[in-house]
C-alpha cells in the first residue's frame, strides 16, 4: 500500500509539468533564448547576462518590439557544464527561438552550438573566446567578444612595451578560457622574444596561493599574466601583499571586476594590470554611456562585468539585424551579419564587422590600472592605439 | 633555507586549517562510524555567519574589531554547534540502525542542502570580509625576509590550542571518558548508564561548533569566500583525518599538517624534480600520497587496527 | 492492510515487467516527448546504465564506491581518442573501452580492496578526483585539458538489408533460439529454427523490398523471445510451437500485404534519422554505414537496447554462482572466507565488471554528446551515481530506475516548473491533496480523529486565500498544511486529545494569514514570482534524499531476494554493511 502511495506520488510528480507543454508558445512575440549558467559556480555571470539582456528587451519592448512584435527571452540555465549544455540547446530547439545568446563558458558553448547549427538557428556568444569554437564552418555562429589570440597578443604588446618587460610568468586556473588565453601568450610571447620563465597552473577551488606565490616571487619576473577569474586574481593579489613579495601583476579581462579589488583589498592591489575591453564608463560613445545609466537605474548598480555588457551587446546585434533584414529567417540574418553589417555602434566600441568564421573583427582591448583609490582606470600609456579603424 | 622556511610556514598555515575541521569528522566517526560530509558545509557556514555578522551587526565596531571578532566567535560557535545537533537529530539519529549506506546519503543530502541555502544567501558571489580586520597584529620576524604576520600566529595558536583543549576533554573528564565509552560501544556504554544520545548530541555540538570556528578564522585570514568553500577544504580535511586515523585526534591534527605541508613543498619542489606544472598536479599528488599511506597501514597513521567484529 | 486490497488477485511480476517494457518502447512516440525531453530520456538511460553498473559493486558486493564516475570518463575518453585521432567507428570502440576501464580497476582496486568500509570510500573518492585532475591537466597530451575532447563520432550502422548483415543477424538468432530451446524437444528447436529461417528470407521477397529485412529481424527477435516467454510461464512444447507459428504467420501476412508501405515508412525513417555515408567495402563487401543524425530517438533505443541486455546479464548474474559469492562477502566476509569463497578475487570481479561496464555507458555518453570534458566526470557525477543506487534500493534493479527518475529526471523536469505554479491553476490543489493524502493513510487506524485534522487543515488552506482573493497565500497555507503533519504527532505524544489545539491553532493561523493578505498581499505575490525553482533545485534534492533516506532507509524499492531470510534486527554499529535483507514474498 505505502509502495502505491510513493509510487503514485513520484509519478504525479513526474507527470504534473508535462501538462505544462500543452501550451507551447506559437505565433505572436518573437522568441530570443539566453543561455548561461543562473547556478553553480559562474552564477553571478549568468545572472548578470540576464539583468542586462532583459533590460534591452524591456526597452525595446515599450518601443513597440521588433517588426511590430514583442520580444521575449527565453531563459535556459545551463550551470556551465557541457552535458546540461546540450540538454538546454535542445530545449531551446523546443522552444522555437528565433536566435540564442550563449553561452558563457566556452565548455558549454561548444556541444550547444553544434546543435544549434544543425538545427538553424543564430547563435551569438557573449563571452566564449576558445579559438576552434568558429573553425568548425558552422555559419550561424557569431560571437560580440575577442578571441584569446587577440587579448594574448595585446597582453604581450602591454608586458613588452609598456612595462619593458623581458622575463614573463604566465598562470592560468585551468579553465577553459584561461588556459586558452594563456597558452596564446605564450605563443606571441616567444615571438615577441619574451622569455616565459615560468608557467603554471592554480587550483581555482583553493583558498591558498601562498606556495605557488612563494616560487613566482623566487623566479624574478618582470611581470606575471594571471588569465583567471577575478576572486582567484583577488586571492592572488592579497596573498602577494602579505607575503611581502613584490610582484607585478597584470591580469586578463575575466579579472575585470571591482570585486577583486574588494578581495584583494585596495593596498594590495593598486598598481595592478588588467587587459582588457575597455570599460563602458571609458566610452564616450553614446550608446555605452546610456546602457550603464539605465543598468544603474534599473538595478542600483553598475554592470559589473564586461561579459554582461557583452550579452546586451548580443542582443542589440540580434535586434539590429532583425530590424534591417526584417526577417526572422536564420539564414537571412546570418547573410546579414556576415555581408552587410558594419560599422555599427556597439555598447563595446564600434562593431566593424563579422569575418567568415564568425568572429568580431579588430581589436579594441585596453590597458587598466587599479590605481591608488582601487579604481580599475584607464592607463594613458598604451602599446598601440587601442582601437583599429 | 629562507625559501624553505617561507614554504613550511605558508604549509602550516593550510595544515593548521586542515586539522582543525578534521577534527569534527574525527570525533563523529568515533562515535558514530559515521563519515559526516556535511561537516565541510557547517564549516562553510561558519564562515558564511561570520561574514554576515561582522558586515552587518558588529560592523559599528570598526575600532574594536578585537571585540567584534570575540563576539561573532561565541555566536558562531552555538550556532553552527546548534546546526550540527539539529543535523544529528533530523538525519542521522532515525538512521542509526539502518546500516551505513544510508547515513551517507542522508549526510550528502544534507550537505546539499545547506550548500544551495548559502549559495542563495550570498547570491551566488564571492564575499568579502571587512578590510583590515586584526591588522595592528605585531608581526615576528624569523630571518632578514621570513616573517610570520600576528594572524598566522593568532591562527595557529588558536588551532594548537583548540586541538590541545578538546584532546584533554576527551580524555581527562568524565564527558570526554563517556564519549570514549560511546566510541567503543554503544549498548555497553548504556548498560553504564551513559545516557548515549546526549553524548551523541553533545559531539555533534563540538565538532560542528569547532568547525564553524575555523570558518570564521578562514575568512579572516583569506578575506573571502564563496558557498564552495565547504566543499573543496571539507573533502581535503576529509582526507586528513583519514591520513591520520580516522576517529583518532592526534591523529586528525597530524594527518592536516601532514597534508597542508606535502601540499606546498610539492608546489614548492615539483618543478625542481622535473614537474613542471605541479601546481595544477598538487591535489593529485596529495591523493596519490593518501592511497600509499593506506596501503602501507591500512588504518591510517595513527589508527588502530581493530579486528573486525564479526 | 486493507483486507478488500488484500483479497485482490496480484498481478505476476511477469505482467509488470512486460508492461514497463512496452512502455519504454511506447515512450519516444508519445505526444510529450518533445526533442528535449526525448534528449532527456536518453540522458536518463546513461544514468541507468551507470546506476546498473555501480549496482555489482555497491549493491552485490557491498563495497563503497565514490569514484565511478573516473571510469565511466575512462570510457567516454577512450571511445573519444579513438573515434577523433584513429578514425574507428565509435560503437566498435567499445569492447576496447570496457577493457581499458575495467583493467584500471582491477589495477587500481588490486591493492586496495582490503581496506575496511570508509577507508576504502576515501580511496575511490582518491581515484576519481585523481583522474579528473589527470584530464584536466591534459595527461599524456591526449584528452585536450579542460577544454576536453570534441568531435567523437556518432554511432554507426551498417546498413541492416545489404548482405551479409541479414545472415549474420539471422545466425545469432538461430544460435539464440537454439540454445535457449534445448530442452524443449527437436520439434521446436529444429522444427522452430527452420520456421524462422524460413520467414526470414521469404519475407522480403514476398513483400517486393529488400528493406523489409528490418521486419524479418524483428520477427526473429519477437520469436524467440516469445517462445522463451511462452516457455517460462509454464506452456509445454505444443504451446510454444503454436506461439511461434501464431508470431511468424502474422509478420508473414502483414509483411505480404504491406509491402510497400513498409518499405516507404522504412525509408522515411531511414531518412529522418540517419545519414547514409559513403559505402565502404570490408574484405570485398560492400559494407555501407548509415550513422545516427542529431535526433535522439535511435539513440533511445540504443540505450535502451543496452539497458535490457544489462538487466538480463545482471538478473542472471545476481542468480549465480557469483552473485551468491557477493552477498555472501557482502554480508559476513569472515564467514564467506571460512566456506573458501576467496573474498579478493570476488571483490575484484566485482569492481572490475561495473567498472567496464561504466565505460561502456561512457561510450554511449561520448557517442550522444560529441564533448567529453572534465567536469561531466567530477565527484559530484560520482555522488549522484551512488545516490541512484543506494536511494533507489542497494542491489535492487527496479531501484536503479526509480534512483534514476528521482536523481535526473526530477531535477530536470523541475526547469518546468514556474514559482506561479504553487499558487496558479490546479497547482494548490494537487500539492494539498497529496499532502492530505499522505497524511490520512500514516493515521489510518485513527479514523474520525484524522479525519477531521485533515478537515481543519484543508479549511484553514484554502479560507484566507479565497476570502481574500490573494491566491499568493496559498504558498503559506502549503507550509503550514507541512508545519502541521510533522507537528501532529508529536503532539499527540504529550495530550490525548490534539484536537482542540489543532483547531486552536488553526484558527490563530487563519486570523494571521487574513491580517497578512490584507496589508501584504501584492508585496508576497512580488516576492514568490521572483522565487527561481531552478536556485533551490539541489537544495531540494538535498532534502528530498534525507527525508527518503529516514523514511525507507533500505531504499525506495529494496532488494529482494529469494532463499534468504534475515530479520531486520539492528546490526552493532560498525560492524560492516548491514543492509536488512527482506523475505522475498
């Protein structure tokens, strides 16, 4: 009896959402999925894509929508681990979206696109700078952010011209991005006859660097490249502090983020490094400037992260393109993007345009310091002029 | 040697941690044969009480951050201590009897649970303890670059003597000698009439309370972090306990410095020997370092071996 | 009991068995089974095949194991390396990959296997995290670091109606047919065999298709395993025969009749969900593959073939001379090794068969997923492996697929679930009903009493929502209609009589929940529309395995077995697994 009773109340369980699916959405709003991780360890990424993306679609909305139809996302959490990834691109598939934007973590953006391209539909990631992401010919698949070559070598340009360097370390968290990033650097940095007298790999779970730091301290660096994530950075710069060592860090764009210099603490971190887009407040560019103003708003603070302004810079490419097209088709768009888009006013810097693979062209990566007050500023000594017309 | 002395401070210093939140899986072993996973979550929470206390009630005590700190301590100790009890009471007690896969899933459930209730509570983010907290701490100069900064000192006697303090309460007092009583066996110790349950209760208060504590010193000394943090330093505390003979305090204590120092010298020396990389290694080396030491004494270092009972 | 229940005749076990299984082969073609949750339900069936595999270790042989996921990635990365690098079509790779991952266990387990309990549940976590830290460090230069691997090959076929594959096919069937009929006379063994053979062949030609050799296999299929049906219920020879006839006469007629819509459905299908590459000529035969697209239907069926090839294996094994070696190590080893069972190399074949047959479900994994990475091999993947299986019912089968629903599906399906649906529509309802349901039955033997506690429940729920037209308060109402069945017997325990207090209690709730409504209303319904399920979903499962464990710490559906007769009495703790082993009814 007890056994019937379970069993009935798991099945209802199971079965209680499928009635849910009845009701599939046809017809009226245009559908935009967004896909990051709203849990697990890059939750404050994802959930930051979806404060800024929902922002732009709340204020195109009150416009009158695209094409005269509302605009709806459709929200898929995919906690940045690939198999929940390729169980969320089908269920975006499901959905009937017009177009993803996603995801965060190149791990996860990878068995998702695959679906993506062979189910038709736009796909633009954010934040995913994994180089072989765009070489498989999938011609749907664009992303708004920078290849890992391109910040690798204008790190290297940094180290080397700004900062005189001559013997580099190089350390990365063994993410996906990091690695990539710093496998790149080290590539440019040999080119560039740079010696890489150390490179190394941390532990992201771990609360202590003091080992590690203690042997980049003895190597005798001119500079070290962290291309992790910003609480590790944080960690880093602190733990540095306190062992009295005297490093000069510089850190990639995943390292952007005011909160590693509440980590670190201000001390600790001034005179920091960071490569990296530049930041919106830097822009002088309408657009920028109006985003942060309504994020601010809207939210009572500042985007902190550069991938979220990049997920709303996703959408307004989505959005710019349906308006121009006035189509919804994939191919159409994606034609679109590939030829006819240029010169476009992104909240990131002007958008010069997309190359075949897919990938944003040029390059507008910027040096920062953390100056004395903590703040991540721009450096009014650059290795090129930061932005190619 | 001035590298090397850095280095064994710097392994002391994780070690120290370690051994402290092992010893909350230890005492629970012995008394329950219980491996207790959702003791890296409690002691999470410690840290996670600890940051919320000092951000926000005691953060008007800027000028008396020793005071603050004693403060959130008393709190963090009853409520983490009550947070284990409750655990005890709700997850494991109506499964004593129910063999020992069960209790492992019980306890995994509710290390899941408090993981996802701090991940909401912190929205997810790292969070930062308020800056300069204990910083007018003297430091102690050992050679011309080698210091040890007045919270590593602080730390570790804290530590040593959280370790001493609990190991004479065991084994010099009439509780400690019923919960030695309790570890051997628990029909037996009834028969003497130790009322067992309150034993029971009472180790789920200290070694949670214990753990919380070390949490509040980490994110004092770290300055910050995020709801994983039980999970990654439980499972290496986990471990420690096991190097040294799980259920055994000694033995708990030796097994985190054991780990905490081969830790940082594989950081520190791998790459003389030929491994280049042996910071992203380090964790496999210390499991690796873990599995030798099992094979050659199956019960840890300082454990007993027991003849199974049959 | 209920006496009318009891009186009911039972259904055999056969019935339901035949039923689930219909029911599996039923599922991909229903009106939900979208893309997604199709997608879903083969992710599902890896889980199960994990869980089986994990089964023999935990289950049977009682050994802790905490690292299994290290050999599921073993297959997944095997089958990957050698589907991307060396080109072999991924489906051959397994017999590789279930060699290489059942050789690192036995190489691996060799020294460990006389740890104690824990100390052995340490070193399998040991393991597992050694081998994601290997991945992720990209060991040997061969499984790409933490980016993983991408690329593996999807599963190939040879195309089943170019020759030799219908002769190959239908001499493992004539062998499966003949061995499984030797006891059963020449009549049906030979007689039998020729009839299948005989329909084989003439069933394409009949129907004027070569394709139609996917029905002529199916057939085969059908018959043997009918007569073996038909045998094991209890049928002699002359009925068996007559199933036989019954099952190829039909296939014969239909395929006669039909020959041409089924060779049209057959190349839709063919079309739909396969690609046809380029034919390939082995040894001088024209081999051509057909490989799987996207969809996940054929991988369904994949899956779920192996699925009923592991449940037969492990419900033969479990009956061996083997399986009766676990149990018996499992429950007393001392005892198993004075009856001369060498209890090391027992354990050993256990770790080392789930462990193989874990890198066969990471074949399938690879095949279906194209990316294999670190993390889908973390501690986690394995804690939630041992959760299926120990949730479930250690050693139990039916168990690993409740394990599985519980573990996987659940927590997926819950994406479905809106914060409004607590409040909206028939939501409140259902949860309320179900939560009075269960309350009802725990206090059967206490009639009116119950009934009336359910009453005032179910009133004090549903008054302040509906006098107030604030549906929000339903949330509320849902956590005191909880606070109350955990509450009630407790009380009970100190006052004869509860009710007064409930009512009391009640009525105080009802006053609070109309002065709340009315001032806070639209501030709660703000606030539980921005509640995200998906935040809460592990915790949920957190608590969901503690309550599941309290309540039934055997498992949901215990292992039951015939022959061995243990009363649950509570074992002294600490001596070794003591999962109460139940008469078998």
């Amino acid at each position: 009896m007890k056994r019937i009773l379970v069993v009935a109340v798991l099945l209802s369980i199971v079965i209680a959402p499928l009635g849910s699916f009845a009701s599939a959405q046809e017809g009226d709003p245009i559908l935009i999925g967004l896909q990051g991780p709203m849990t697990g360890d890059y939750a404050y990424e994802g959930q930051g894509f979806e404060k800024a993306v929902q922002l732009l679609v709340d204020q195109v909305n009150e416009e009158g929508g695209l094409l005269g139809r509302p605009v709806e996302i459709v929200i898929e959490d995919d906690a940045g681990d690939p198999t929940q990834s390729a169980l969320v691109a089908d269920r975006m598939v499901d959905s009937g979206v017009v177009a993803v934007i996603g995801a965060y973590n190149s791990t996860a953006t990878e068995p998702a696109s695959e679906i993506y391209a062979e189910e038709g539909i736009l796909h633009i990631t954010p934040s995913s700078t994994a180089t072989r992401l765009t070489e498989k010919g999938f011609t749907q698949f664009f992303r708004v952010c920078f290849l890992d070559d391109r910040q690798a070598l204008f790190a290297v340009m940094a180290m080397d011209e700004v900062l005189g360097a001559e013997t580099i370390g190089i350390l990365h968290d063994n993410s996906t991005y990091a690695q990539g990033l710093a496998e790149w650097t080290q590539v440019y940095a040999e080119e560039a006859g740079l010696e890489v007298a150390f490179f190394d790999a941390i532990n992201p779970d771990d609360q202590d660097f003091t080992p590690i730091l203690t042997n980049i301290g003895q190597a005798g660096l001119d500079a070290v490249y962290f291309t992790g994530y910003h609480a590790q950075g944080g960690l880093l710069l602190r733990q540095t502090a306190e062992l009295g060592l005297d490093i000069q860090w510089m850190m990639g764009n995943a390292s952007n983020n005011p909160e590693m210099v509440e980590i670190a603490g201000v001390a600790a971190a001034a005179g920091t490094f960071i490569t990296t887009e530049p930041l919106p407040q830097d822009l002088e560019y309408p657009e920028a400037v109006e985003f942060v103003d309504a994020f601010i708003e809207a939210y009572d603070e500042p985007p902190a992260s550069v991938w979220w302004l990049l997920a709303a810079e996703a959408f307004n490419v989505i959005a710019h393109a349906i308006e121009e097209t006035g189509s919804t088709d994939t191919e159409v768009l994606a034609e679109y993007l590939h030829n006819d888009f240029a010169d476009y006013p992104g909240l990131s810097g002007p958008i010069i345009g997309f190359d075949e693979k897919g990938d944003r062209l040029g390059t507008i990566h910027a040096l920062y310091e953390i100056n004395e007050e903590g703040v991540i500023a721009y450096y009014p000594e650059q290795p090129q002029p930061a932005t190619e017309e | 040697m001035e590298t090397f002395l850095q280095q064994l401070i710097n392994g002391l210093t994780i070690g120290g941690f370690y051994a402290v939140v092992a010893l909350g899986y230890t005492m629970v072993y012995g008394v329950l044969k219980l491996i207790n996973f959702a003791h890296g979550d409690m002691f999470m929470w410690g840290t996670l009480t600890g940051w919320a206390l000092l951000t926000t009630v005691f953060a008007s005590f800027t000028d008396m951050d020793v005071i603050a700190i004693l403060a959130a301590s008393v709190v963090v100790l009853a409520f983490i201590g009550v947070m284990g009890m409750t655990i005890e009471r709700v997850a494991y007690r109506p499964l004593r009897s129910a063999g020992r896969l069960s209790p492992i899933i019980s306890a995994l459930g509710a290390a899941f649970a408090l993981q996802a209730v701090a991940r909401n509570v912190s929205d997810a983010r790292w969070r930062t303890y308020p800056e300069g907290l204990l910083a007018e701490l003297p430091n102690v100069q050992l050679t011309g670059r080698v210091s040890l900064s007045g919270l590593q000192v602080l730390m570790l006697v804290t530590c040593a003597a959280v370790m001493i303090g609990l190991y004479l309460f065991v084994q010099r007092t009439r509780v400690g000698t019923a919960m030695r009583a309790v570890s051997l066996d628990h029909d037996v110790s009834r028969l003497m009439g130790i009322n067992v349950n309150r034993i029971i209760s009472l180790v789920f208060f200290i070694g949670p309370a214990l753990g919380g504590l070390a949490g509040l010193l980490i994110g004092i000394y770290y300055g910050s972090f995020n709801f994983t943090l039980g999970w990654v330093f439980g499972l290496k505390a986990f471990i420690a306990a096991i190097l040294g003979g799980i259920g055994n305090i000694p033995g708990a204590v030796i097994g985190g410095f054991i780990l905490g120092i081969s830790e940082t010298m594989v950081v520190a020396y791998g790459p003389d020997i030929g491994l280049a990389d042996a910071s992203a290694w380090k964790d496999a080396i210390a499991y690796v370092l873990l599995i030798t030491i099992l094979i050659a004494r199956p019960t840890g270092i300082l454990g007993e071996t027991v003849a199974e009972k049959v | 009991m209920n006496e009318a229940l009891k009186r009911l005749p039972r259904p055999a076990p056969w019935m339901g068995q035949l039923a689930l299984l219909l029911f599996a082969i039923a599922l991909p073609y229903m009106g939900f089974m979208d893309r997604s949750r199709t997608s879903l339900a083969v992710f599902a069936g890896v889980y199960v095949m994990l869980g089986l595999s994990l089964n023999i270790v935990v289950g049977y042989a009682g050994l802790f194991q905490l690292g299994h996921a290290a050999f599921f990635g073993l297959g997944a990365y095997t089958a990957a390396i050698l589907s991307i690098e060396h080109n072999i079509t991924i489906l051959a790779t397994i017999p590789i990959a279930a060699l290489v991952a059942g050789g690192a266990a036995m190489l691996v387990s060799k020294p460990i296997l006389h740890l104690r309990g824990d100390y052995l549940c340490i070193v399998t976590i040991a393991f597992g995290e050694i081998f994601r830290i290997a991945v992720t460090n990209n060991a040997f230069g061969i499984t790409g670091g933490s980016n993983g691997l991408f690329g593996a090959g999807r599963p190939e076929l040879p195309l089943p109606w170019l020759s030799p594959v219908p002769e190959i096919v239908l001499v493992l069937l004539l062998i499966g047919h003949l061995l499984l009929t030797q006891r059963s006379g020449p009549v049906l063994q030979w007689g039998g065999a020729g009839v299948i053979a005989l329909a084989y062949f003439l069933l394409p030609p009949l129907a004027g298709h070569d394709q139609v050799f996917v029905i002529s296999m199916a057939m085969g299929l059908l018959a043997v395993a009918g007569v073996a049906f038909l045998r094991e219920r209890g049928l002699d020879w002359r009925g068996q025969v007559i199933g036989l006839l019954v099952i190829v006469i039909l296939f014969a007629a239909f395929g006669a009749a039909r020959g041409d819509q089924l060779a049209a459905s057959i190349d839709g299908n063919l079309d739909k969900y396969f690609n046809v590459q380029d034919p390939v000529t082995v040894l001088g035969v024209d081999v051509t593959p057909v490989a799987f697209k996207r969809d996940a239907r054929p991988y369904y069926f994949l899956v779920l073939g192996f699925i009923i090839v592991t449940i037969v294996g492990m419900r033969r094994l479990q009956n061996s001379r083997l399986g009766r070696a676990w149990l018996y190590v499992r429950e007393d080893q001392l005892a198993a090794e004075a009856m001369g069972i060498d209890t090391t190399q027992v354990k050993l074949i256990a770790f080392a068969l789930g462990s193989a047959w874990a890198g066969v479900a990471g074949v399938l994994y690879a095949s279906r997923f194209t990316v294999v990475a670190p993390e889908s091999f973390n501690f986690l993947q394995s804690v939630i492996m041992f959760c299926i299986v120990v949730l479930g019912g250690s050693g139990s089968i039916p168990g690993v697929l409740v394990g599985t629903l519980g573990m996987v599906v659940l927590p997926e399906l819950l994406r479905d679930v809106g914060p409004t649906f607590l409040y909206e529509g028939a939501g409140p309802f259902v949860i309320l009903a179900l939560i009075l349901g269960g309350h009802l039955l725990s206090a059967r033997d206490r009639g009116q009493a119950a009934v009336i506690e359910t009453g005032l429940i179910g009133a004090a729920f549903f008054v302040p929502p509906l006098l107030l037209g604030e549906p929000s308060l339903y949330v509320i109402g849902l956590l005191m209609a909880l606070a109350m069945i955990i509450v009630l017997p407790l009380l009970r325990r100190r006052t004869s009589n509860a009710l007064p207090w409930v009512a009391g209690a009640l009525a105080a709730y009802a006053l609070v929940m109309i002065v709340i409504g009315s001032q806070f209303g639209q501030d709660l319904e703000r606030e539980i529309s921005a509640f995200r399920i998906m935040d809460w979903r592990d915790g949920l499962m957190g608590v969901a395995m503690v309550v599941m464990m309290v309540l039934r710490p055997a498992g949901i559906i215990p292992e039951r077995r015939k022959g061995i007769v243990m009363s649950a009495v509570a074992e002294p703790s600490g001596a070794g697994p003591a999962v109460a082993v139940q008469q078998a009814t």
